[in-house]
C-alpha cells in the first residue's frame, strides 16, 4: 500500500506481511515562491519488481528550482 499526499517523506512498515509507505514527498515541485521549506523539494520514488518475489527500491529524489533539474 501506498499513501501520498502529505507533501514530506514518512515512514515505511512491514504488517500482516504487507509494505506500506506512509508518504512519498514530492516528486517535482515546480514553485517560484521562496517561502517553501526545502523538503518540499524532495521525495522518493518507488521501483517495484514483480518477478518471483516482490521486492522494491526506495530512490530519493531532489528537485533543484535554480537550475530546474531533478537528482
């Protein structure tokens, strides 16, 4: 399971044999404004593999609005 929404990256937890990743972050964020926190510029992204057993990578992300490039 996976929930998003809250804008900040949150926890992950294994129950009944289940993943659920509580919140993701932002994985782009294109704003001109200045008042912005800088995790708002960050999240994760999710690579799931469904071969034989599931199995999955977390891979952050970094948004740069200067440059407007993602890391």
């Amino acid at each position: 399971m996976i929930c998003h929404h809250a804008h900040i990256t949150s926890g992950h937890l294994k129950y009944n044999n289940c993943d659920i990743f509580f919140g993701l972050g932002n994985f782009v964020f294109d704003s001109d404004t200045q008042r912005l926190p800088p995790h708002w510029y960050k999240g994760l992204m999710i690579e799931i593999d469904f071969s034989d057993s599931l199995s999955f990578n977390l891979l952050p992300v970094k948004y740069d609005k200067e440059y407007k490039k993602l890391y």
